[in-house]
C-alpha cells in the first residue's frame, strides 16, 4: 500500500494480480476504476509498491523477482527486470534522485539500482 499527491490517492495490491487506486479525498476512499496496473505476479504474496518522487510512475516487486514499472496517466506497463531470484517483495524510490530505488526479495538481498 502506499499514498500519492498529498494523501488525494491510495494504491494497494489486490488478490488477482492488480493494483489498484482509491481516490482519498475529504477522508473519504472510493475505487477508481479508472486507474488499475496489470501484469505482474502478486497474488497470495504481500508486496510492496512505491510512486516515484514525482508521481509519474508506480512500481511493485512480484513473486516471480521482477520490478514492474508503470505508467500513471496512461497505466501501461513502462518496464519490467528480473531483480530477484525469489519473489521480489518490496521497492522504494530515492526521495530526490528518480533513477534510484531499492528493492528487497526473499532471496536474503537488499539490491540499490542506479
């Protein structure tokens, strides 16, 4: 799970391999249905997922050890890497420097990319 915009959008994994996003305005949590990224493998795993410092991109580890990267206006997938050897369960962008995250995997490794 994670917060976008200021606490205006809340995004978690759901159980048939999708993330989604609620809109969180005035404490208030309704599904956008609108806004879902797909692809990935998270069912029956928690996983972790992280917007970028600016907010263009949403990312989720699956259980297959990839890094999935998606688009937020359009929801297309931007890319994908093989960064585990067992499921990759969590990611976290550099605060200030967009190019540089952190994922984590059942693998025992904690892996910066540049």
């Amino acid at each position: 799970m994670c917060i976008r915009d200021s606490n205006k959008y809340f995004a978690g994994q759901s159980s048939d391999n999708k993330i989604v996003i609620y809109d969180a305005k005035n404490g208030n949590f309704k599904l956008n249905r609108k806004k879902k990224f797909e692809g990935h493998l998270s069912a029956g795993y928690a996983i972790g997922l992280s917007f970028s410092p600016d907010g263009q991109f949403i990312a989720s580890g699956d259980a297959d050890g990839k890094v999935w990267f998606w688009d937020w206006k359009t929801t297309k997938n931007y890319s994908s890497f093989k960064a585990h050897q067992g499921v990759c369960c969590g990611i976290e962008w550099h605060p200030y420097e967009p190019s540089k995250f952190v994922t984590c995997g059942w693998d025992g490794t904690i892996k910066y990319w540049d």
